[in-house]
C-alpha cells in the first residue's frame, strides 16, 4: 500500500470516466418479517438481518433499528411509482410525476390501493435523498416511504420547515434543507389489522453547531447531492427497491388520511 502523501496525489485515479450514471444510489428501508433478506434459505439473506433493522440495498448492510442512523436530507420529493401485483410476480414498472396524467386513471380496490387500467399498482412515494452519516464519513441514499409511512414523510417534512434562521430584512428565512441532522429509529405499530416496523424521526441539531470539524465539508457535500438530483446527474435503482417496505399486514392508508407534504 502507497504512504499517505502518496494516495492523495493519486485520488481519484482510475475513475476519470466514472460519472454519477455509473452509480447506483441506495435505498433505505426497513426489514419486515417477509423481506427476503431475513429468510436463511432465500439467496437474498443478510446474516444477522432481523425485522425492524434498515436495510443498505447496494452494500447489503444492515443497521441496528433501535440505535438507528444518522442522516442529512439534501432534497425531497413525490413521485407514483408503478407496480406489477404480487400475485402476478411483482415487479418495478415505471415513476411518474404527481401531474403526470397517469396518475388520474386509477381506480380503488378493496385493500385501499390505486389500480391502473393495466391491471398494475399505482403506490404514492415520499423520497427523500440523505446523507447517511457513519462517524465523519457520509455517503448518497434515498429513503422511500409509502402507505402508512406518508404521515411520517410529512412530520419531517413539517419539522425541516420548521428550521429557520433570521435574515438580514429581519425576517425569518427557512434555512437549507442540508443543515439539519436527524436520527432515524424504527418503531414496532400496530392496529387491528396486524402490526409493522415503521420509522421514527428525531432531530439531532443544526450542522454547523455540531461538535465536529468535518460538518461543514458535508454540508456542502449536501448541496453537491441536492444539485445532481435537480439536474438529474443521481440515477436511482428503482428496480432495487421491493414493492411494500413494510409488513404486508400494514393497512394501506385511505386517501384522505394523508394530505399533499409541506411544498418545498
């Protein structure tokens, strides 16, 4: 292995035609009782995986629930993302806009859920792209929440807007979405219908009033992420991301149970 001084001449060496196309952004989400990474006897078995850790789609590692992570969102976003049924073999199809007209041609059926006239699902989804931070490193992920994760979706939505700082007009300005740190746990809910692992969203504080010199490099790391996912630089795998993150026991949501998240 080269010494120090050595590496750092020859960062980056080898990836000059590497570009964000080559990369595939992970998902987060958490492990329910039938995800397969929890099965011994499916190939997709992590070992150690149990239901309620978070689950790494590309580096296949999984996080203690209850100790959880810590993220920075960077951007956040909506979009109706087609599904093939279970029962047909399941299946990643397609992601649509909230103005695509797609969007108005689906019908109701008796779990709750939107049906296109193909037959295939229509499932709304809050995305909202991270920084997940490990120690004074930090890399790129999208936490995709659905059914009844959109409430939480639109907590944290609330609790980001909530972040202000005083101008120089002396009104108060929403502050970047970047600037915040946030512990991300899961929770075990339930109702009547059975029970699931859903996520639970404490704010950490500000980043640049965290005790690390590293935090402002990843601000602007956050605002590096934000830029590529504006201009459409960070590809996302969809095909990666399993069609119900959470316990399929979990109710979907009546439509009227969620309103539109706050506008960014």
């Amino acid at each position: 292995m080269a010494k120090l001084s050595e590496l750092e001449k020859l960062s980056g060496l080898g990836f000059e035609e590497t570009s964000t196309d080559d990369m595939a952004i992970p998902f987060l989400r958490i492990l329910a009782n039938t995800s397969p990474q929890t099965n011994k006897r499916d190939g997709a078995y992590v070992e150690g995986a149990e239901a309620g850790m978070i689950y790494n789609s590309v580096t296949h590692e999984v996080y203690d629930g209850v100790k959880g992570i810590e993220v920075i969102p960077c951007h956040y976003n909506t979009r109706y993302v087609e599904w093939t049924p279970r029962e047909q073999g399941g299946g990643y199809m397609g992601s649509y806009l909230p103005e695509d007209p797609i969007v108005k041609t689906t019908t109701s059926n008796e779990r709750n859920e939107d049906v296109l006239p193909n037959g295939n699902l229509l499932t709304k989804t809050s995305q909202f792209f991270v920084l997940l931070v490990q120690g004074d490193q930090v890399s790129k992920a999208l936490i995709p929440m659905t059914s009844t994760q959109l409430r939480k979706a639109k907590r944290w939505n609330s609790l980001l807007s909530q972040q202000t700082f005083k101008g120089s007009d002396g009104k108060p300005k929403r502050l970047p979405m970047m600037s915040t740190k946030f512990k991300l746990t899961t929770v075990e809910e339930r109702n009547d219908k059975g029970s699931w692992f859903g996520w639970d969203i404490e704010k950490v504080g500000a980043v640049d009033e965290l005790d690390k010199l590293t935090d402002n490099d990843m601000f602007q790391e956050g605002l590096t992420f934000q830029s590529a996912v504006l201009e459409g630089k960070a590809q996302i795998q969809h095909q990666a991301l399993e069609q119900d993150t959470s316990d399929p026991t979990a109710p979907q949501v009546e439509a009227d149970d969620v309103e539109d998240e706050t506008p960014f």
